[in-house]
C-alpha cells in the first residue's frame, strides 16, 4: 500500500498521507502562513475602510431583522391566530412586512457595495502583481514557464476576487446570525437548544474530516492549472516548431497527461467538498426532526413553557442556526481555494526585485567608452562554473567591437551584463569609468538598445512597434527611421502603411522584414550603446546585404558590440574578440587576426568551406 492517499480511476495526488496527518505534519507552519496570507489580504481590504464599516453595518443590521421575523412569526401565532383574536393582527403583519422589506434593502446594499470593495481590492491586487513582475530580474523569467506566471495573474486572483465577492460577507453574517441565534433560542427554551446543539459536535467532526483533504486537493488543483497554462503557452508560442519536428502527437499526450492530473485533483476536491451540504442537510433534517417532536410534547403539556408559537419560533431559528454551519462549511471550501491563490500571489510579489539602484548618474549622458576588467560570471557558478572567466577589454566610444566564437563560449552572457541583466560575480564594469553597478539601470539601459536574433513585435500598429524604442517620437522622427533602416518601402505597401496592426508574431512579415522593423526601432531611440545579437543569422544572403547597410546606419557613431556567426558580418569591426569556453584567446581587427593564422585564421577558413 502506497503511503499516498490512494483514490479511484488511477489518483495518485503529489501531496502524500503524512502531510494530512502524522509527526511530520507541521501544525504551527501551515497556521502561520495562513496567518500571514489573512493579514495581507486584510491589509488591501481595510484601504476602503469607512465604506467597509458600511458594509459591516448592514450585515449587521440585516442579521438582526433575520432574528427578528421568526419572532414576530411566533407572537402572531400565539397571540392572534392560535386564540383568534384578530385585533392587531393587520399591524403585526404590516410590522412582519417592513422586516423582511428592511432586510431584502439591507442584503442588497450590502452586497452591491462588497462587490465594488472586492473589485478595487482584487485590481489593487492585480496591479501590484503586474508592476512587482516588470521589477523582477531577467533570471526569474529565464527559470519559470510563462504560462504558469500568467495563471498567478488570472486564475489565482480570481479564486480571491470570487471569495471577496461572496465569502467575506457570508462568514461575517454566518457569525453574527449563530450568535445571535444561539441568544434567542436559549432565552425561549435551554431544553430545546441543547437538542439542537447536540448536532454540533458531529458536524465538526464531518467537515473537519473533509476539509483536510480538500484544502490539499485544492492546493494541489491550483498547481495543476498553472501547470497545464504554462504547457499551453509553450505550445501556442513554439507551434512552429512543433509541427516542423512532427510532436503533435506527443504534444497531445503530454496536454492529456496534464489535463488528465487536473481532472482527477478537481474531481476529488469537488466530490470531498460536495459531501459537505449532503452531510449539513442530513443534519438539519435531523435536528428539524428531534426540535419538532419534543418541542410538540412539551406543548401537548400544556404548562405554557413551551407554546405552538415557540416550536415555530425554534424550527425556523434551529435552521437558521444550521444554516450558517452549512453556509460557514461550504465557504471554507472556497477560502481554502483563495488561500491558495492568494499565497501563489503572494509568493511572487515576495520574489526581491533588481537591487536598487544609485541615484547619482541618473541624469548622466553616457559617451560609450566600454571597459571590462577581470569580469568573471556565471548562471550557476556551483555546478557549472563561470560562463565567462577573468575577461578583459576595452572599447573606446564610437568603436565597433565584434565577438566570435563557437556556441556556448559566453558571447551573448557578455551582453547580458553589459545591459545589467545578470550582474557580475568578480571583476568590474566601467562605462566612461563609472562602474556599472552604479550607474542606475534606467540610465543605462535608456541610452542602449537592442537588436536580437529573433525580434519581437507587439500586437500593434507599424508605427507604435517602432515608436516602442522612444514613446514620444513623432510620426516624422519613426518614417524617418524606416527609411534609414531600408524599411519604409515595404511598410508602404502594407494595407495600411504604418497604420497596418501586426500580430504578436509578425505572422504578416517575414523575418528579414521583422528584423528591419527591429532595427528602425533601435535608430529612433538614437541610442548611445548598441548591441547587436545574431542580427542577421536567420537571414537569407539577399536580405542581409539590405539589413547589413540598415546596421551600418544605425551603428554609425556608436558604441558597438556585435555577435555573429557570419564572420564576412564584422570585417568592418574595429576589434575583434576571439572567445573560447568563456575566455578570450585572441583580439584584433579583421587583417590582424588573418595574419597570425590563429584560431581566428581557422574560423574563416572554415567558413568559406
């Protein structure tokens, strides 16, 4: 016997028995964490604090007019109907009439304004969420599926915008009506509410059993659906590749293997919170019936301890009692599901953001003099040592350096700290002798751009996937850059000019296209620090030579760092960098490194084969 919780239809949940129950379950974490999870989601609630003493009011309000109409349904029974005096009667329905009109205004207000309370709350939320993301290093995304992070986004706040919406209110309501109805009932008769009270234990002992096993599987759920959302999106993004390499198939099973996790995990968490209102109802029946039966034997007495009026009283108050048990049960199904989500959330707003920056070069204009001493970096210096180690060079402002070298010799992790991506494990950068931690990433990063193997589009117009580079050029300043990209021509032909609205693929382009696209972008931002990675590897001959004079455009009287594999790309390349698992073994311009026949010498030899 497996020690997993073993269930039908082949179930076997990732969270095992132990963590339900036995020693090494840990009580006092899991309560903490919830602790944690309340106070922050109380934090963002209590900023619309007068209106939310509104709400409570109203809840409060509507919970005592509750109380009040079986009451008054019993004093009409027992004073007007059952002695057929029917002087006073009219009023005291007329007064029956206004609680229930009170109460039905009360539930509404309350309701109405919950949801907008819960709505701000849930975009404060979503916000924060969204710009803590956009602060977040290049190396979370890089070790994260993008699929998953959107699911945080989305399904998980909604499971705390739905609890917001509906829960808060019913579990304030639910307390307040057990209270106030345990009050009651015990004034009218203790015999009668300690009958009813008799329930109560079983009912904790029904949901306590469930419970610890839905909020697992709840748990458990939410993982599954951001994990299905992250396959999803990797399979939408890379369709291309998957029908180029025939994976259909095995795409499929991989969806349905995933899929196939969170119907199980949804199933059960359903079912195990679907016995929850059976169980209550059963429960109530019985209590309706224990009420009932005794309640009617005290009255056939005829002491006038227990009256007609009174067990009609009671009936109505011992469901009303059971009630918001049932109510309080059945939202805890749904709060474990936001607690769920909300800690998901939580857990990447906690994620810590790029270090801060200086503020002492904000408003420096840089010049481009580029200058690596000793720099050694690496992704996972534990396991894999430096990706690039003790690398040392200088490019003076207005120069051109280029970097060859075989893949995965640390090329483009140049770039990457270049742009402050990854920061460095030894050594220094200085940019005009500044070092590079020092000067503010929106500094820096404002004054480079970048032109990538692969460019990305946005779903927008011509004109605002070129205006992405500087936000507030004029349509003159972006046709300008088309132009001197080579890109204007066949942006004219499009449908709608530079009004034409791309995919987020560039599905309407082709690739050499895109990349001109990429490069107008670059100019218009009239960037000091240009890096250029692989721009022209995934272009045929032909459009390379128009996307090659693009660059010489773009990189003229720029500081300049190239990476290519055509190595006819960067003969006009002041230096040459020459690198080898991580290290730079020769440097020099095109002519030099010829002349010495070194590894250089050997690359292009090789090339021309």
């Amino acid at each position: 016997m497996s020690n997993a919780i073993r269930k039908p239809f082949g179930y076997e949940p990732i969270i095992k028995k132990e963590d339900i129950k036995g020693p090494n379950r840990k009580k006092k974490e899991r309560a903490k964490d919830w602790k944690s999870v309340l106070q922050r989601i109380w934090k963002l609630v209590d900023e619309q604090r007068v209106l939310l003493i509104t709400v409570l009011s109203l809840v409060f309000v509507s919970s005592v007019l509750a109380l009040l109409g079986p009451l008054m349904i019993g004093k009409i029974i027992d004073n007007h109907i059952i002695p057929m005096r029917f002087d006073g009667l009219g009023l005291s329905i007329s007064l029956l009439i206004a609680i229930y009109i009170g109460l039905s205004f009360a539930m509404y207000f309350q309701s109405f304004w919950m949801v907008g309370i819960a709505q701000q709350t849930i975009f404060r939320l979503r916000t924060s969420l969204f710009a803590h993301l956009q602060n977040l290093p290049v190396p979370f995304f890089d070790k994260r599926q993008h699929g998953e992070l959107m699911s945080r986004v989305t399904n998980d706040i909604e499971n705390v915008s739905q609890t917001l919406n509906t829960s808060f209110i019913q579990v304030f309501s639910s307390i307040l009506t057990l209270t106030g109805t345990f009050a009651v009932m015990l004034y009218l008769s203790p015999l009668l509410t300690l009958l009813t009270m008799i329930i109560i234990p079983v009912m904790f002992i029904a949901i306590r059993w469930i419970t610890r096993r839905t909020g697992i599987l709840f748990k458990e759920q939410q993982q599954a659906v951001g994990e299905l959302n992250g396959m999803i999106e990797e399979t939408i993004s890379g369709q291309r590749i998957v029908k180029a390499f025939s994976q259909e198939e095995n795409v499929m099973e991989e969806f349905a293997q995933k899929s196939g996790r969170l119907r199980r995990t949804g199933f059960w968490a359903l079912t195990y919170s679907g016995f929850i209102p059976k169980v209550m109802n059963l429960l109530n029946n019985g209590s309706f019936a224990v009420v009932a039966g005794v309640g009617g034997l005290l009255a056939l007495r005829g002491d006038g301890v227990v009256t007609i009026g009174t067990i009609v009283i009671f009936s109505e108050l011992a469901r009303q009692f059971t009630r918001p048990l049932n109510d309080l049960a059945n939202q805890f199904n749904t709060v474990l599901s936001a607690f769920a989500g909300a800690e998901r959330v939580f857990k990447i707003i906690d994620e810590p953001i790029e270090k801060d920056d200086a503020t002492e070069h904000l408003d420096t204009v840089l010049q481009g003099d580029v200058e690596f001493r000793n720099v050694s970096f690496g992704y996972a210096v534990e396991t894999d040592g430096y990706t690039i180690d003790d690398v040392s060079f200088h490019v003076k402002s207005g120069e051109t350096a280029a970097f060859v070298g075989a893949t995965g010799a640390g090329k483009t992790t140049i770039m990457q700290l270049l742009s402050r991506f990854y920061e460095i494990d030894k050594g220094e950068i200085y940019i005009d002798g500044i070092p590079i931690s020092e000067l503010p990433r929106k500094t820096l990063r404002g004054q480079t751009a970048f032109v990538l193997q692969d460019p990305f589009l946005f779903e927008a117009s011509v004109f605002e996937n070129i205006r992405y580079g500087k936000l507030d050029a004029t349509d003159e300043e972006v046709i300008e850059a088309a132009k001197k990209a080579n890109a204007h021509s066949f942006i004219s032909r499009l449908e709608d000019g530079y009004n034409t609205v791309l995919t987020a693929d560039g599905g309407e382009i082709s690739q050499g296209q895109k990349q001109l696209l990429s490069i107008a972008r670059a100019l218009v931002a009239d960037p000091v620090l240009l890096l250029l990675d692989e721009a022209t590897s995934s272009i045929d001959t032909v459009t390379e030579l128009e996307i090659q004079e693009a660059l010489d455009r773009l990189m003229e009287g720029r500081t300049s760092f190239v990476i290519a594999h055509r190595l006819n790309t960067v003969r006009k390349a002041d230096t040459v960098y020459v690198m080898e698992q991580g290290k730079l073994i020769e440097s020099g311009n095109q002519q030099e490194l010829i002349e010495r026949k070194g590894v250089y010498y050997t690359m292009l030899e090789e090339s021309k084969v």
